[in-house]
C-alpha cells in the first residue's frame, strides 16, 4: 500500500509552499525551513539568477570555489578556478602545476573544432531514390535552415556538411542526415539542435510535396533529431615533457620513477578494470575547471568516455613514455565546450571563472580543460607509483572528519598529531576523542 499520494502541479507551487509540502511529507523539523533559508543569498538579483537555473529550487547547494596558481600553458602562466566535492583534487593539482612549472610546463594543441548530430528518420521507399535527389534535398535543408544559421555563419561557423546514411543494419528502412556544424565560441547546443530539429521539418515537408516521390514514399517518420556528445572530430592534445633526470631529485630515483610510471599508464590502457579509475582521475580535475566555468560536465564525461572506448576497448585517456631519454606524458580528448551564452555568462562565480582564465576562447578553455585532466592523472598517478595515494587522501580525509565533529582547534591538533602515520576512519577519531577528552 502507498501511504503517500501522487502531488501533482508541484511545480506552480512557491518555494515557501514546497518547503512545506517536503516538511510535512518527510516529518522533517520545522527548523528545516530557516535552515534552507540560511543558504539563499542576502542579494535578492544573484538569488534570482541561481534560482532560475532549476525546476524547484528550494535553496543553493554550496561547493567550494578555489583556484590552483602556477599553471604554465604555452609559456603563460594561469590560474586554474576549479569546483569539486573532492578534497584532494584542488592541492593535488596545484602540486602539478608548481612541478611541471618548473620543468617546461604544459603545451597544447587543438586537433579540430568540429561538432556533429543526426536527424534520425524511417522512410520506406528505394534508398537509391534518396541518394539520388540527396543534392536537391540538402540545398533545401540548407536554405530552409538560413535563418538559423546566418549569425553563426557570420561569426565563421555554421553547417559544415550534411550527409545521408542509411543505417537498415541498425532499424529496418532507417536513415540519418549527419549533419556538421562548427560554432566558435558557443558550445551549440542550442544552435546544433534548432538547426537539426528545422532540417526534420523540410525533410519531410520535401518527401510529401516532391512529384517525383509515389504516394506509398511520401511517408517519411522522424524519430528524434539531436546532437551528439561524441566529438571526436572537436579534439585537443596536451603534453608535458622534459628529461627523465629532472623527474626526481637524484639520477637513480628518477629512472625508477619514470618507468614506474610509464608501465602504469601502459596498464591504465590495456587493463579496463584500471583504465576506468585511471579515467576518472583525468575527469576529477576536467570536471572541476568545466563546473568552475559552468560548462556540461556531463556532455564532457560522456563524450570522453566513448572517446577511450573508440577501438572496441575502453582504455585510459592519457598515454606515456621515455624517448630519447625524454620522459613524457600526453593526453588527447575529444571537448566541445563553449564561453559564450549558457551558464558561462550568466552564473557569476563562473562568470569571474573566466575572468581569472583572462576571457578564453572555446578553443583555449579546451586545452586548460585537458590540462587540468593531465594534471589530476598526473598527481595520481605519481601518488600511486610513490608512496602511495592514501597519505594524501588521509589528510584531508581527516580534516572532513573534524569538521563535522565540530571539534576545538585544540583537539584538532592533538587528533592531527596522533593521526601522522596512522590509519585514519571516522569511529577511530572518535574512539581518540572520547579518550582524550578536553
Ligand atoms: C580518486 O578520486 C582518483 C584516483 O583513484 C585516480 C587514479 O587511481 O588514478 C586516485
């Protein structure tokens, strides 16, 4: 038996009214309402702009924003802004930039800018007919879609091409219009979408109005029109290098390491059980800088993640090795991201993001994206070959724990103190506590 009922028009409630509605439904304390109150911002315009992000707001979920300084790109220096949940990602990045300042620092290039998506559609009649008038249909789609595109096209982007697949392998009688696009400084969404969902509507309309076509053709069903997150033709590269002899302090150490860690970046792309962690490490730092500047994170990950599946296994992202006594370290990913229009522009702490980043373009926030990635695997990866990755998790692992035992800074220390070199968990802290009360 259900003992709630289904609430509908939740929506059209104000935020005070679906407080109410949670409290009530949940039991939860009536001071839950001043609660959430306590996290709505004082300035009634930003509060606004936060809100207006989302369906049912009921109050702002705070993350820390932080930077990390000495990132060296291209011979410039910048300062990463960076959001995560993740207490290590944030000093485990600024150790990087710091190393890999020292020793070159990090250089880059963008592969391509070229995004793609699909109409996808069902027609029934002779695929060499389609073939035959897909000239005189894509000069159709391509004026039909003008008004759309003219902007873009006036900034240097727009539709770059228009092809027809028939795909009867995937669905009987299927087909798709690929369609290209370039968009500058735009992630495109927005423009990709509108462009693809008009290019449905004249498909179909020329299918029914064409003479050429018999009755039993003019039947033409579209199934969805949509981008794809998977850019591999919208790619960067970024690397750094220098002597395997400036990895460490001594001649000896650094052979070692540098081996080390060529054979678990080798292992990272032969092995999927390591391959995924590896990933994820590279995301910890992509994802930090992408929310920072208020970027789809997820388009990011999803695409990027196909991207190391692209010859039928998943493998790591990133690649290693030693020529000519050359330790390097490189990752290649495919990005679409953008700084104008979305979040970017409208939430103002990402909004000063990019103003730390000095205005980036699309492309230059591309290569600070895969930089941060590399710069996460990188301190990982080092962490993981050395002395391990718990001694820095530890740290500020043991810091999350005090804080939420709200303890004196007194205790803090005397925890800090008993903790060095030992195995931390939430009861032994504690256990520590209630021993040494006071
Ligand atoms: C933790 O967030 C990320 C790592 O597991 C990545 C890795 O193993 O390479 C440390």
């Amino acid at each position: 038996m259900m003992d709630r009922k289904i609430i509908s028009g939740f929506s059209k409630l104000d935020r005070k009214q679906k407080i109410q509605w949670l409290v009530d439904q949940y039991h939860l304390d009536q001071a839950t309402i001043k609660f959430l109150d306590s996290f709505q911002l004082a300035d009634e315009k930003t509060q606004e702009i936060i809100a207006d992000l989302s369906e049912n707001q009921l109050s702002n979920y705070h993350l820390p924003f932080t930077v990390a300084p000495n990132f060296l790109v291209d011979g410039k220096l910048k300062t990463f802004p960076l959001v995560t949940e993740e207490s290590s990602v944030v000093a485990a990045l600024a150790k990087a930039a710091g190393y890999w300042a020292q020793r070159g620092g990090f250089r880059t290039e963008i592969i391509g800018t070229k995004k793609k998506g699909q109409v996808h559609f069902l027609w029934k009649g002779d695929h060499e007919k389609l073939n035959k008038f897909f000239p005189e249909i894509k000069q159709n789609l391509l004026i039909e879609s003008a008004p759309l595109t003219e902007k873009m096209t006036n900034r240097g982007g727009g539709i770059s091409a228009v092809e027809l697949k028939y795909l009867p392998e995937v669905l009987p009688n299927y087909y798709q219009l690929d369609v290209s696009f370039e968009t500058c400084d735009a992630m495109g969404a927005n423009f990709i979408n509108s462009c693809l969902e008009q290019f449905g509507k004249t498909l179909k309309i020329w299918v029914v109005e064409n003479d050429q076509f018999a009755e039993e053709e003019k039947e033409l069903e579209i199934i969805m029109a949509i981008l794809s997150n998977y850019v591999p033709e919208s790619r960067v590269k970024v690397w750094v290098e220098c002597p395997v002899t400036k990895l460490e302090a001594d001649a000896e150490k650094s052979q070692l390491f540098a081996s080390k860690f060529v054979q678990a970046v080798h292992i990272s792309r032969n092995d999927v059980s390591r391959a995924v962690t590896h990933n994820k490490g590279i995301f910890n730092g992509i994802d930090a800088l992408a929310i920072a500047t208020g970027n789809d994170f997820r388009a990011i990950e999803a695409g990027g993640h196909a991207y190391a599946a692209k010859d039928g296994k998943y493998r790591g992202l990133s690649d290693a090795g030693i020529t000519d006594g050359n330790f390097w370290f490189s990752l290649e990913l495919p990005l679409a991201v953008g700084v104008v229009g979305g979040v970017t522009r409208l939430h103002p702490l990402a909004k000063l993001a990019m103003q730390i980043l000095e205005q980036p373009s699309a492309k230059q926030l591309m290569t600070y994206l895969a930089i941060s990635g590399l710069a996460s695997n990188w301190a990982a990866v080092r962490a993981l070959v050395t002395t391990g990755i718990q001694q820095g998790h530890m740290k500020m692992h043991l810091s999350n724990i005090l804080n939420t035992l709200q303890v004196s800074d007194e205790q803090k220390q005397a925890v800090r103190l008993y903790f060095e070199g030992r195995e931390v968990s939430f009861s032994e802290v504690q256990n520590f506590l209630n021993t040494h009360a006071g």
